[in-house]
C-alpha cells in the first residue's frame, strides 16, 4: 500500500503539467493565434513542460535505483559477510570483486568458521559471474555454514555440499543441472595447525612460511561440482602445517586470469610473493597488497568475478603442534610433489 500511495504521488507532479499544457492549448487565446510570436510562446511552454516532465521522471527513477542497490547491498552483505577478523586464533582478511558493474559480489563465493574440529574455510567459483550466480553461492554456503559444524569428516562436508548443488540446480533449471558446475576448496586447519584439503578443480592456495611463498600441488583436484558424481571414496589431502606466523593465500582463477588492457595476465604468482616475504605477516596487509595490484592492473574492471582470503596464525607458539615448525620442520611437506592422503 505504501509503495502505491509513493507511485500516486511520482504521477501527480507530471499529470498536473500534462493537464496544464492541454488546458494552454485548449483555453488559451494565445496558444490558437497562429502569428510568429503566438507559435514561440506556445513552443516554450511545451519545451518547459517537456524538460520538467523528463527531470522528475529522471529524479524518481534516481531515486528507485538508489533504493534498490540499498536492498540489494543489504543481501548481499548477508550472503556474502565478511569474515570476522580472528576465527578460532586464525587472523582472517577476505574480499570480493565482481564483474558487473554495480554488483558487490558475484559468482565467486568464500567463508570460514570455527567448529569443534577446526577452523574451516570455503573457497568456490560458480560457473559464470555476477548477479545471476547468487542463486547458487546461496545454496552453497548456507549448507557449508550448517555441514562444517555437523560433520566430523570432511569428505562428509563435500558430500553435503554436492547434495545442496544438485538440489539448487534442478530445481532452478528444471533438468539442465549437467551444465552447471562450481570450484570448491575445502580446507580444515586443526588446533596443531595441521591442514587438510579436499579440491574439487580449484586453484591450489599458496603457503607462507619461513622458508618462503610457494603454491601448494599435493595432488590431482577432483572435477568441479555439478560435472560428475563425486567418487565413492574420497579421501583428504595434507597441506602441511600453517606454524605461528604463516599464512595461507587462497583465491579464485579470477585472480590469476585477469589481464590488463594490452592482454597481460596478471602476475598473482609474483605479487604474493613480494608480500609473503614481509615480516611479521599481516592477513589484512596480504590482502590490500594484491587488492591494489590487481586494481591496478585491470583499472579496477576485472572480466571475471575475483574472492581473495588470507589466513594467518596468530596462535600461541606454546600450543600443541607450534614446535614443529619453531625447528623448521614442514610435515608433512607443503611442496609440489604428492602428499600422503587421508581418508
């Protein structure tokens, strides 16, 4: 009722000049006399008419569209939150960029909560960008934020999470489901600060440590989400261990695949590099780092959607786990070469 009474009031202002310029007209002498001076009066009043009919229909439509990106920043900001800035004693800094133009988030989704079993983190990246991707960020992340608590195993998560798609995607497109498909990175980091991973064709995060910045591969990431049934075992890879003051970069193929206008991609792999080397390592400082850069280099219009998050252990070094890597050790090793998996 509220919205009618509004819009009765947007059409009052033109139908009172709309009925004053017929009534000229119609009832002026003025407006039937046909001399050149007639014709020119008669002409600004319909400019004038006309130019004020075209500012207030601009001023409303202004004024909707305002309105409509406050609602829509509104559930945006519920969908996607950002992170608070300390989960389970992992500092925690992430952001979103988004293809299209007015849109805070899109097709890119991320989220990290602390459960009984650790700190667990979600990295994905629907299938094509923007406002049309939310549907299924939705559906992702609201069972991520319920199956990270409830399921002891990780696995458990990623089946969970198979099952919501499936169920968003069938009924969003009514049997079309095979061509849709999401990225995901699950990775859970332990009181020890042991970290477990589980890939479902999604860029692999990079390592910070003491011994410098590398990209970890421990194994073949599954197929993304939507494209094939998940295997019937599935089985959990080590990442290493993220010791006090290492931090964990992770990000969607839209970071690495941004290129500037001469076609260049952009240098993720160096970038991370040069803040990874900074001591004492800030999640937010990595953050704003590649934030800039990346701006920088596609003058703030990525073509694709963009999430970024850094995680770092703020831990106690006194804690279970902290002497390992006090002495150096990476066990189990965090490089290229295939980790031993865990069921």
């Amino acid at each position: 009722m509220i919205r009618i009474k509004g819009r009765v009031r947007s059409l009052g202002l033109p139908t009172v000049w709309g009925a004053a310029a017929v009534t000229y007209k119609l009832a002026c002498p003025l407006a039937q006399e046909t001399h050149l001076e007639a014709r020119l009066v008669t002409s600004a009043v319909f400019f004038a008419v006309g130019t004020g009919l075209i500012l207030h229909v601009r001023q409303s439509l202004t004024r909707e569209l305002r309105q409509l990106r406050r609602v829509a920043g509104a559930a945006q900001d519920a969908l996607l939150r950002p992170p608070p800035s300390s989960v389970g004693g992992l500092d925690v800094a992430a952001a979103q960029l988004s293809a299209e133009r007015g849109a805070a988030i899109g097709g890119d989704l991320y989220e990290v909560v602390a459960t009984e079993y650790g700190v667990r983190a979600v990295m994905g990246d629907v299938r094509g960008h923007g406002i049309g991707a939310l549907g299924t960020v939705a559906a992702v992340l609201g069972c991520f934020r319920e199956a990270a608590h409830d399921e002891k195993d990780l696995g458990a998560v990623l089946r969970r999470l198979e099952r919501a798609l499936d169920r968003h995607l069938r009924q969003e497109h009514q049997g079309s489901a095979a061509e849709e498909f999401v990225t995901l990175l699950l990775v859970e980091i332990r009181s020890d600060g042991e970290m477990l991973a589980l890939n479902c064709g999604h860029p692999w995060p990079f390592r910070m440590g003491p011994s410098g910045v590398r990209q970890l591969a421990p194994a073949d990431p599954y197929p993304p989400l939507g494209l094939f049934p998940l295997p019937a075992e599935l089985s959990t890879v080590g990442l290493g261990f993220l010791g006090p003051g290492d931090a964990l970069f992770l990000f969607t193929d839209g970071a690495q695949d941004a290129r500037d206008a001469r076609g260049r991609f952009f240098p993720l792999s160096s970038v991370v590099t040069s803040l990874g080397q900074a001591e004492p390592r800030s999640a937010q400082a990595v953050l704003r780092g590649v934030l800039a850069a990346l701006r920088n280099h596609t003058r703030d219009a990525p073509s694709d959607d963009v999430a970024l998050m850094v995680v770092t252990n703020s831990r106690d070094t006194s804690r279970k786990g902290a002497g390992n890597h006090a002495a150096g050790q990476d066990t189990p090793a965090a490089g290229n070469a295939p980790l031993t998996q865990r069921r």
